[in-house]
C-alpha cells in the first residue's frame, strides 16, 4: 500500500503540471489574439514604418519589406489562428459527430458505405483536401476553416462510430431499451455521457493540426487574403528576407509553434485526467 501511494502521487503531479503548461502556452497566444480585436499597435496596412526595420522601441518587432509592424502582424496572425482552430473543430465536431452517430447505428450494407467512405477520405491528404476546396471557393478565411473541418471530420466520424458501437455493445444499454427507453433519451444518457471525454482529447489534437492546415493555406496564398496577416503569409512573405530582418520569420513560427504544442500538452493532460482507466491505474 505504501509503495503504490509513493508511485502514485508525482504521476499526478505530473499530468497536472503536463495541463498546466499547455493551458499557459495555448493561453499567452489566446490572450494576444483576444487583444488584438481591440488593440493593435499599428493598422495592419500602416506602411509608413520603414522597409526591414530592425526591433526598436517604435516597432517591438521591427518591419517587414513593405514597412508594416511586425508585432502588428503576429498579434493579427494569432486572431487568425484561433479563428481557423475554433471554426474548424467546431465544423468537424458537428459534421463528424453526426454521420459517426449514423454510422453506428448502421447496418448491413448502409454500414459497409459509410465506413468504406471515411477510410477513402481519412486516407486522403488533408491539406490537399483543403487545397481542392479552397481552389474551388475562394481564397478566404472562411474558405479556410470550412475546408479544414470538412477534411477533419472524417476523423472525428470514425472515432465517434467506433465508441458509439463500443458503448451499444454493453449490458446497461440492453436494460436501458429493455425497460423502455427510447433510442434519443438513450443517447442523450448513456452514450454520450461515455465517449464525450475521448471526443474532447481527439478534438483538441485536431485543434493543433487545423492550425497548422491553415497556416499551410496561407503560406501557399489559399488562406485569408491581405490585409490580414496570416502567420503562414508571414513565413511565406519573410523568406526572402530571412538573412537580414530574421524576426519577419522567426516571430510567427515561434507562436505558431508555442500554440501547436500548447495544445498538444492540453491534450495529452486532458486524456489522463479524462480518461477513465486512466484514473483506475493511478488509483
């Protein structure tokens, strides 16, 4: 007994701390996009800076080759961000929600199509994915976030399918319809309640990589068009100018790194503080 209370605690702590640092990370970049709907230092098309201007007082970050601020830029970029993240879960959450709802309930060969379906699109290449749908609209930042959501939703479907069907199999959903209770109510209090926190960790991860989907638009020109300040349209316009005014790119790939593995740590503290087995073990 002693030795498992010693083993157990600083596993503990250390999923805490695993929280804690991504709910920091992720945060910093959430409260500089919050900011920036309200303040900004500059315009975002304010040219009148100077051309690759270095970090002064004036420009915290200095200028990129058209005179615009840089910390401008990254605090507009980080907004962008969050947007693309939030929309595009939020479209694959409801999307893939639903058709793995429909998806387990399936049967015969209406479940054979669904599920041959979402392989052929897992298996297709989300950006390409994106890029197709993007081409096809326009290039917008909503065009953006429709084209990740609907590329990530295949994933969320068969999750969702694979834990609905999980949940359907054990004996309290028999009793459940055995005394009555109709398949909505069925959901609504017995597979919801159980795959809600696996839906949350895996939504959390695809937060992560819809914004790296949409800073991969944006560098190839598909994402939010000027004078929104993309921090894939950063990375793509600093390029040239790496050598002299390095900060144009090393600015927007430090955020859009602190904000991918804030969220990844997010995940990860969320699974095993989520996940029930996960707490069976610790315990």
């Amino acid at each position: 007994m002693t030795a498992t209370a010693v083993t157990t605690v600083p596993r503990r702590r250390t999923r805490s701390y695993t929280l804690i640092t991504g709910c920091v990370l992720a945060g910093l970049i959430v409260l500089l996009a919050l900011v920036s709907l309200f303040w900004t230092p500059y315009d975002s098309d304010d040219t009148s800076g100077g051309r690759l201007t270095g970090p002064a007082g004036d420009h915290w970050l200095g200028t990129d080759k058209l005179g615009r601020d840089l910390f401008t830029q990254a605090m507009t970029g980080a907004r962008i961000a969050v947007e693309a993240g939030l929309g595009s879960v939020i479209v694959a959450a409801v999307l893939g929600g639903l058709l793995g709802l429909l998806a387990a309930f399936a049967q015969g060969w209406l479940d054979d199509t669904l599920s041959a379906f979402l392989d052929i699109l897992i298996a297709f290449p989300t950006l390409l994915l994106a890029m197709l749908i993007v081409a096809a609209r326009s290039a917008t930042l909503g065009s953006a976030v429709l084209a990740v959501g609907l590329a990530q939703s295949a994933v969320v479907a068969r999750l969702t399918r694979i834990l609905v069907k999980r949940v359907l199999a054990q004996d309290y959903i028999t009793a459940a319809r055995t005394s009555g209770t109709s398949w909505p109510r069925t959901v609504a209090w017995h597979v919801l309640p159980n795959i809600w926190p696996t839906l949350v960790v895996n939504l959390a991860l695809q937060f992560g990589l819809a914004v790296l989907a949409e800073a991969g638009l944006s560098y190839l020109g598909l994402g939010a068009p000027p004078p929104n300040a993309s921090w894939g349209r950063m990375l793509q316009e600093a390029q040239a100018t790496f050598t002299t005014a390095p900060a144009g790119a090393l600015a927007p790939g430090i955020l859009l790194v602190l904000l991918v593995v804030g969220v990844n740590l997010i995940a990860d503290g969320l699974r095993d503080t989520l996940d029930p087995a996960a707490r069976r073990r610790s315990t």
